[in-house]
C-alpha cells in the first residue's frame, strides 16, 4: 500500500535540499523521487525481495564484445544519471553514426553531484544509443553500441 505521506516528504526534500533526486524503502515499498526536466517525477513500487548485504562490486570494463552483430557496448561504471550533453544548452558528446576515438568522451554519468565522463575505448562508429538523456542508470548497464572502425 503507497503512503503518499512519505511521497509528499520526499517530493518536499528533494526540492527544499535541490538535490536530483532520492529513494527509500519503507513498508515493503520502494520509493523514488527524482528532478528531471518537466518536475519531479515519483514512483513508489512494491519490492520484491529483501536487500542483499552490501559486497565489493568487480570490476567491469567499459567496453566490452557483445554478441550484438559484433558491436562493442560501452558501460556503465557506477550507478548515476546518464547525460549526452555536458550541460542542456550544448550539443550531445556524440550522435548515432559518430566517428568515436578511443579517449573520446561519449556522455556523462552524474553520481552524487559528480559528473564524470565516459570515453570510448574502441574506434569506430556509435551504432546504436541505449539510453534516454537523464535517464538512471546501473553498474554494467549497456549505454552506447560501436561498430568497430
């Protein structure tokens, strides 16, 4: 059963702290408030199961083969906000049939307040974008598929 007492706080929080956004679980319920363009956007879903202890992620590559017509997958490294653009008002990084360089940054994760940029690692052309801008996103998450040069 959603508690719109809680969305209510936490819409009230995110706004008065001006922070992008916030989850809890209470109840068996998962709450999520986050800021996006249009306002602050809340879901409140039921969990599935309990959380699992916290462990030491392993290390995932950024770029790694897929089975995708041979196409190389740029990860996530961490938990975050995905942006194509440095700011809103500048041009995306990259766009779909960009020539890519390894180094070249092809997005933004923001995590935490930190903005933390996302190179290629394979030369070649961007194929296909997986993720919507400011959309969240997990640790391993595919973002952006190359075609090898």
């Amino acid at each position: 059963m959603v508690d719109w007492q809680i969305v209510k706080k936490l819409i009230q929080v995110v706004k008065e702290e001006e922070i992008s956004g916030l989850a809890i679980e209470e109840g068996g319920v998962k709450y999520e408030v986050r800021r996006e363009a249009g306002g602050i956007v809340a879901s409140p879903a039921p969990v599935a199961a309990a959380p699992q202890p916290a462990q030491a992620a392993p290390t995932v590559p950024l770029a790694k083969e897929t089975e995708d017509d041979g196409l190389t997958a740029i990860t996530s490294p961490m938990v975050g906000t995905f942006y194509r653009a440095p700011s809103p008002e500048a041009p995306p990084f990259v766009e779909l049939g960009a020539e890519v360089e390894p180094g070249k940054a092809v997005c933004i994760i923001e995590a935490m307040k930190l903005f933390n940029e996302i190179e290629a690692e394979v030369r070649g052309k961007v194929a296909k974008i997986l993720v919507e801008n400011g959309q969240p996103v997990e640790y391993g998450q595919k973002l952006m598929l190359i075609k090898k040069a």
